[in-house]
C-alpha cells in the first residue's frame, strides 16, 4: 500500500512516537503574530529558557493593525500593547520581525508564501487556524494554540496524533464568474463546518490543478472551515514557478536538490485514504452563505432553505442563526441589502483578489449605500496594487485601498461592521459578532462582493458580466 | 511547569444546549487583546452573557442563578472556528473543569487537555439525557473519573465511557506539562536535525 502526500510530509518529520500517545513532531517554519504568542513568550521567560531555534520562526503583527495611517501610534492601547510586545519579544530571542511599516509586514499567511518562506514538503505552523493555507504548496499546515506555541519555540517540536486522511476531489471546468473561494464554500455546504474533523485533507483534481497558487491558498485556507486538521495541495510546475526566485526560495545548486525531493512530494497511486468524496466543477455556481456558521452557504440564485426541508437535530441551531441575521426561510439571497463590503484577509486578500474585485468595478461606481473597506494582504501586496494603478482605478470607481492587515476579517482593529448591518465578506468566518458585535457577515467571493459594492444589494455576478 | 491535575469530578452542570459553539462566542476577538493568561473568564460568552449596555442577560445559563457547577454541557461540534487557546483558558477560569459535548472541534480539544481542562465526548443519546434531566432538575449531580473514564448521572445511574489518548490521561492525572517532556528529550530532536542534514 502506497503512502499520501501527508505521510510522506508528516512521517519525515516524526522525532519521536509516544506509545499510545501522539507524536512528536519536528516543525520547519513557525510563524508568529502579536495575539497568540504574549503568552507564550512569557511562559519561555517564566522557565528560564532560551528559544530554542529561532531562526525557524518569523514575526508580524496583523491582527490589530489599523489599515490607515499606520505611521501613526496605534490608537487602542491594548492593541498598541501587543503589538510592543511583540516587537520586543522577538528582539530579546533574536527572531525575524517584519514590524509596522516594514515592506515585508502583514497578514502572516500571506507573507509567508509570498516571501518563499512557504515550501512543498514542510511542517507549517502558526498560532492561528488559517495556517492551513500553507498547504497549497505541499506542505503540512496547520493551527495551534498558544500552549504549542510555547513547545515549538522551546523545542521546535509539537505534539499531535496522528490525524486521518480524507481525499476531496473536484473535477471539470469551473462556469464562468465562479472563483476559488466558491469552491471551497461549496464543499463546506455539503459536508458541513464538523465534516473534516479529525481529517487532514488533500485537496485534488483538475479543477483543483487548474486553479494559480493563490486560488489553492484560497481553497486550503478555509480548511479549517470544515474542521478539518489542515488540507494541501500536491506541488505541480505551477507551484515551482510562483517559488522560484522569492527572497527565501532555495538558490542555485540548492534550488535543484529541493526541486529534485518536491518532485516526489504527491500520494501514490495505491495510497489508501479513510475517506473520499468527489465533486463536480460543474455544479458549482458563485456562493454565498445566509447563516452564521461557513456551512451555512448555497449558489448565489438560490433560496434559504425552507425550515421544514431542515434536519430535525440541526432545526434549533438553523432559526437561532436566522433570526440572528434577520432573515426568512425560503427567502431569495439576491436583492439582499448590503451596507459593507469588505475585501481582504488570508482568504482573499491578495493581489490576484484585487484584481479581480478591480477589473469587475472598473467603470463602475460604488453603491451609495455601502462602505467598503479595500484591504490588501501584505505591503507587498499594496505595493503591487500601486504599481498596477489598482488604486487609481478603486478610486475612480469611489473605493479606497487601505493598508494590510486583519482588518474586518475579525474586527480586533477599528474596522467594525456596527450592529444589525449586512457585510458582504471575502473572508472565513461568519460567525456571529465576527466583524464586530451584532454584525451580519455573507461570506463571499471578491467577484459576488465586487457584485454587491456597485449594486448596494446580493447580485449574482454574473449578471454584470459581459 | 506542572499543570493542573485532573482525577475526578462530581458536580452539578451548566447546560448550553447550542450546537457550533465557535470560540468567537466563547470570547470574542475584541478580547484577546491581553498578553497573560488571566481573567478571560470575566468575558466567556460575552455577547451572549451581557447586553449592549452591559447588563447581564437575565435567563443567559452563567446568569441564571439556578445553575451552578464547574462542568460545563454543550451542543455538537463544541469549540469550531478560530485556534484561541483563550477559548480554553476563559473556561477554566471561569471556574469549569470539565465541558461534555457529543463531538468537539480538533483545535479547541488540544488546547483544553494543555490546560487542565477536560474534554468529554459522550453519545448524541447520553448528551440529550444529560440536557433533559438537567432541565428537569438544575441541581443534577454528574461523576466524571478519569482513571476509569466513566461519566455517570448520579440520580438515574446512566454512565459512559469516554475516550481519552492515554498519554494526555497521564499528564492530567499526575500534572506533567509536555513542554517539560519535549526539553527532556532535546537530544533525540538535535539527533533528529543531525540525521536530516546528512
């Protein structure tokens, strides 16, 4: 029997195997971001040790981050307060730290791929569950808590079981106006956000193959979404290319050894997984979600569904997420009012997103009736937007870029949808209060988003299409 | 650093009988912005707990004086959504050391057993008879044994056995920390880097 992809990525880093137990397992890179590791640090400092690799970790801050005038002191003095911390417990342990207004700086999932930190064949990990983005490039990605932070940074080891193995497999051509991030909220419509739990999934296929590095970040991104442990993509000449000749992509001789191993890196044929399911590219429309959780989403023209069509354990969860929306069963989701549209984050918050949010309001102009909050991922990202006169073009059609970071995503920084109001997001979540405190988030591509920043209500992109 | 230790527990419950409890409900991103572990209790389930003035939520179950107890009883799929070990220290600081749910995300299951608190994943037909018969009387009674792991309601006898990895059971009997392990065995992990060099 063959081994998966994540057997060979998981057993190659296993140190050592605890009878009964889990393993412990060796981590290649270790990102870090000023929320999830105070505590950590501190517990480093509390037993008097030193970190123990600190090469092998990068810092940035993201999450509290304002997205305008980042020159400035930060405002909130618990948010400037972490992101001090940080600064000073990566200087005093000698780790890499892309600060406030570092051209390196921001959303730590997308600086880690876009600096070529992110490699095929790597253990991955971060003290944020959306490391699973990661995994489009072959690696082993996943969240941790701040617990594992501590480990990783005292020993560069954590300590997990094994997961399961699931196989997700999509076939076809994708309908026009259907994009990454409609895909992954397809599969998570139909296996629901406690499907992938226990799992760790290889995501697979050629409309999977078929997609740029950034939409399979997009996909395995929202991973977690599923519960799954991580999800990745088997490395192809598409990842190579996006790798070659980043800052810290392997070089000369070195870059073909590391070639020559993340040729090898994808499941043999005979490899068995506990589970597999297959889709069609096909039955995939432009998505959006109505509920409060990311499996709560179905195709942009179709209805809530109706309460008695709703499975009898899942009812009460069902009409506590509606009502909290504000929405009926049955109800059409096109024509919805929006009043904030927000694109950015580790899901849809690079420049391929930009661009695409740009082309399609390109002539257009922003809905009267909605802010929109424009985030871009990372400096390099803003960067790149200005060199492509992606501003000058946002701001023709009434929209502003803004600067990296979290942002709406999660509401830590100003960046708050005010209570009972509707948000068309490109990000993960949906939960309830995510993007500040009664806040009503549809979780969506940056097209059906783009959709809905010129329109001022749901619309089916594809409508506005030529 | 030892951890709390964990051997056995009888208690009354708290019920919460919502399924897809994220851990944006049990504390909310705008309250993570501490850098120590304490006091994140004071905000578990804020948004539910309180309202937009700050007033406790009157029939909220951590407002509702009829319920008590340091175990906590919630809906399937307990703990989805975001890796914030902070989910699992407002709970334990609140004063819970146990949460029973029929199925708990992955994160939020790690993050709970690093800290001393419990995670017991009971059957959809145990979870239901634990709910009603807290409903029925608040002040239901229920043994957690983690030597033999066993769940029992005391008043009707009912009792399952949970899982647990026996290695986790070790540390929370007797309040070893793996970090204290992983230093222990630092050589095998530099013998580990020496090997993948070569």
């Amino acid at each position: 029997m063959g081994n998966t992809l994540f057997d060979k990525v998981w057993d190659s880093h296993v140190v050592t195997q605890i009878e009964g137990g889990p393993s412990v397992v060796y981590i290649d890179r270790h990102l870090i971001h000023e929320v999830t590791s105070p505590q950590a640090f501190a517990g480093i400092g509390h037993r008097g040790i030193q970190v123990f690799r600190p090469e092998n970790t990068v810092a940035t801050p993201d999450h509290n981050v304002p997205t305008l005038n980042q020159h400035l002191p930060i405002q909130d003095q618990l948010s400037a307060m972490q992101v001090k911390t940080l600064a000073q417990n990566t200087e005093k342990y000698g780790i890499t730290h892309y600060g406030l207004g570092h051209p390196y700086q921001g959303v730590v999932h997308v600086v880690g791929p876009e600096l070529g930190l992110t490699q095929p064949g790597m253990t991955i990990v971060c003290g944020d569950s959306h490391t699973s983005t990661h995994g489009a490039f072959g690696s082993v990605a996943f969240g941790i808590g701040t617990s594992e932070v501590e480990m990783v940074l005292a020993s560069q080891c954590i300590m997990q079981p094994k997961p399961k193995k699931m196989r997700i497999t999509v076939d076809g051509e994708l309908q026009k106006g259907v994009q990454a991030k409609d895909i992954i909220l397809y599969i998570i419509s139909k296996i629901s956000t406690s499907g992938g739990t226990g799992y760790f999934v290889e995501f697979a296929g050629s409309a999977i193959r078929n997609l740029t590095m950034e939409g399979r970040m997009t996909v395995c991104n929202m991973s977690i979404e599923m519960g799954a442990r991580g999800g990745h993509i088997a490395p192809d000449d598409v990842t190579f290319e996006y790798i070659k000749g980043r800052e810290f992509a392997p070089k000369g001789k070195d870059w073909e050894k590391k070639l020559a191993y993340w040729k090898t890196l994808k499941s043999d044929d005979d490899a068995v997984f506990d589970l597999e399911l297959k889709y069609e590219a096909s039955d995939i429309e432009p998505m959006i979600t109505y509920g409060t959780n990311p499996g709560m989403g179905i195709g942009i023209t179709g209805s809530i569904p109706r309460v008695e069509s709703v499975d009898e354990s899942t009812k009460a969860t069902y009409l506590k997420s509606l009502k909290y929306m504000g929405f009926e069963a049955g109800t059409p989701m096109v024509g919805k009012e929006v009043n904030y549209v927000f694109v950015g984050s580790c899901t849809n918050g690079r420049i391929e997103d930009l661009r695409a949010f740009t082309q399609f309001v390109k002539g257009k102009k922003k809905a009267e009736n909605v802010v929109a909050w424009i985030v871009p991922g990372s400096r390099q990202v803003e960067k790149q937007a200005k060199e492509e006169g992606l501003d000058k073009l946002l701001e023709e059609a009434g929209f502003e870029l803004r600067q990296p970071g979290c942002s709406a995503c999660l509401a830590m920084n100003d960046d708050k949808v005010p209570e009972g109001l509707y948000s068309v997001s490109t990000t993960n979540r949906n939960f309830e209060g995510r993007q500040g405190p009664g806040s009503r988030t549809m979780l969506a591509s940056p097209i059906t988003a783009a959709a809905a920043a010129v329109t001022g209500k749901v619309t089916d992109p594809r409508d506005l299409m030529y | 650093m030892p951890i709390d230790k964990f051997i056995s527990l009888r208690s009354a419950c708290v019920p919460l009988p919502v399924e897809n409890v994220d851990t944006d409900q049990i504390i909310p991103a705008r309250f993570l912005k501490a850098t120590t572990r304490d006091g994140f209790g004071d905000n578990l389930f804020r948004d539910w707990r309180y309202d937009k003035q700050n007033q406790p939520v009157a029939d909220f179950i951590l407002n509702d004086p009829k319920y008590s107890g340091r175990i906590l009883v919630g809906g399937k799929n307990f703990g989805s959504g975001s890796s914030r070990e902070h989910a699992a220290w407002a709970i334990h600081d609140f004063g819970f050391k146990v949460v029973v749910s029929s199925f708990f995300a992955d994160i939020f299951k790690n993050n709970a057993l690093n800290n001393g608190l419990l995670p017991v994943q009971v059957s959809e037909k145990f979870l239901a008879a634990l709910f009603s018969a807290i409903g029925k009387n608040p002040a239901t009674e229920v043994e957690v044994d983690l030597e033999t792991q066993t769940i029992t309601l005391l008043e009707t006898g009912d009792s399952e056995s949970f899982d647990i990895n026996p290695y986790k059971k070790k540390c929370l009997i007797n309040g070893y920390d793996d970090i204290d392990y992983l230093l222990s065995i630092k050589d095998k992990i530099e013998a580990f880097e020496t090997g993948r060099e070569n």
